[in-house]
C-alpha cells in the first residue's frame, strides 16, 4: 500500500478486555462519523476496546489524497491504522457505508477481522425482487445542500428523516453534533464535487471473498431496501447472517440501541479473538 493514504482521526474508548478490539465505523450520509451514528449505542459497549475510525473525508479525518477507487482507498487506511495500532485482529461494528468498507477490509487483509456486524449496509445491488432504492441518498444529499443554506431543520428533514422511523423522536444534540459535522470544509467541498472521495469500485465479486463472520442487521422501516435485502445479502456472504429490528428506520442502533446492542453483543467475540 501507498504512504499517501489519508491519517484517519481516531477516538478511543473503553478499556475492557473481554475480547479483541472492536472498531466503529459510521454511515455516508452529510454530518456522519462514528461518534456521532453510535452515540446511542457506545454506553452499552463500555466494556469493550474501541476504536472509533472515522473514514476519509468525514468527521475529524481529511480528504482522500488521490481519486482511486472509494472503498478499497477506505479499506487500506483502516487497514493502516490498525497496522499503526499493532491490531493483529479486531471486531468491526459499523452502519451502511462502513459495513461495505468493513467488508472490503475482509476481503483484502481476512486475518484483520473477526467478527462484523453490519446495520444497513448494501455492497451491491439489490436482486430482482427485492425493493431497493439506491438514488434515496444521493437525493437526500443535494436536498440538503442544493436548497440554500444547509441549516439543522433541513439536515432534520432530508436525512435524519430517512435514519428515523419517528423523526420527532431525533435528540436535539444529534441534529447539532451531525449539523456541525455536516458545513466541515471537507464536507463542503465533497458537496460540491463527490468526486473528492473516490471513483466507484467493482465489487460485483465482493461477498464470495468477505471471511468475516457477518451479521447483517436492518431496520424494519428502512427506506433504502426492504429487509429482504438483508437475508439476501447474509445468503451470499460466505459466513453470514441477518436480524431485523422492528420499528427501525436506517440506523436502529439510534432508534432502538438496547436492541441493536443485544443482538450486536451476540454476535461478537467477548472472550477470545478467534471468530
């Protein structure tokens, strides 16, 4: 790999060793990073080592240096900060965009990852017969940034709207902690040219090589695929499996973190670092 992959910011957390270190990785939509999607989620995690990776260009982390494929050049700087970190091997717990970094992470470095759980994440595209729209975040994103100033009601309307079965339940402080994150020079500049992050990669051959033990979690209510997706997307992966939170939207470990924990603590090692 490259020395000119970007310094990921990195936040770490906990102290438990009940198990391997267990890395954080946050969704694509405008404002995300680690901190922020878990936020709900990371006090039912306290016992645990983590690693809180914020991914190129979001967050506290810079842009991509080059313009190569998206979720390989994601894939090796993660794979650089846990080389950095001397982390022969760690659990991965992600939502949407990081589920398919973490799953091109354990397709090109397999001894790096143990165990993944992965909520919303779709690698690729849906199958005939199974509803999907893909375009849903894009759209949401020039909603956000197209009309004017992007305020903390709009960031509310156009994407915390799609992460949320009952938006009116969305905390105060997320909006603004998400908000902030969103008008970054860095996220700025990627909404004005997405580019900026990457080129599209091919991973039509991605879930026969993915070794981690995956679960798959998706919400009931998620507006970018039905749940069918999920068990799909778990029968193609080598060592998959799917669980649905009822009454979630796109990020249940929001919605419903005492759920999402429970089935996510399940799955993950807790006492060894094999899978």
């Amino acid at each position: 790999m490259s020395d000119d992959r970007p310094r990921l910011a990195v936040q770490r957390r906990g102290g438990g060793a009940s198990g391997p270190p267990l890395v954080v990785l946050h969704g694509g939509g405008p404002g995300c990073h680690a901190a922020a999607d878990f936020r709900a989620l990371l006090p039912h995690l306290a016992d645990r080592d983590l690693l809180l990776v914020d991914l190129p260009g979001y967050g506290s982390s810079p842009l991509p240096d080059g313009r190569g494929p998206r979720m390989a050049g994601c894939a090796d700087a993660l794979a650089a900060v846990l080389d950095d970190g001397a982390v022969a091997r760690c659990d991965i717990l992600t939502t949407s965009l990081g589920g398919i970094v973490a799953m091109v992470l354990s397709a090109r470095r397999p001894e790096l990852v143990g165990r993944l759980v992965a909520c919303g994440s779709q690698p690729l595209p849906a199958p005939p017969g199974i509803a999907a729209d893909p375009a849903l975040g894009p759209r949401a994103r020039t909603a956000y940034y197209s009309e004017g100033e992007p305020t903390p009601e709009r960031l509310r309307e156009t994407v915390l709207a799609l992460e949320w079965r009952e938006p009116g339940r969305i905390p105060a402080e997320l909006v603004r902690i998400r908000h902030a994150a969103s008008v970054s020079p860095a996220s700025l500049a990627v909404a004005t040219d997405p580019s900026l992050l990457g080129e599209p990669d091919d991973l039509s051959g991605l879930l026969g090589e993915v070794r981690a033990e995956t679960l798959v979690l998706w919400g009931e209510h998620d507006p970018f695929g039905e749940p069918a997706y999920a068990s799909w997307l778990a029968d193609g992966l080598s060592r998959g499996s799917a669980a649905v939170v009822a009454g979630a939207a796109h990020h249940p470990q929001s919605e419903f973190p005492e759920r999402t924990a429970e089935l996510a603590r399940a799955h993950l090692s807790w006492t060894r670092g094999e899978p």
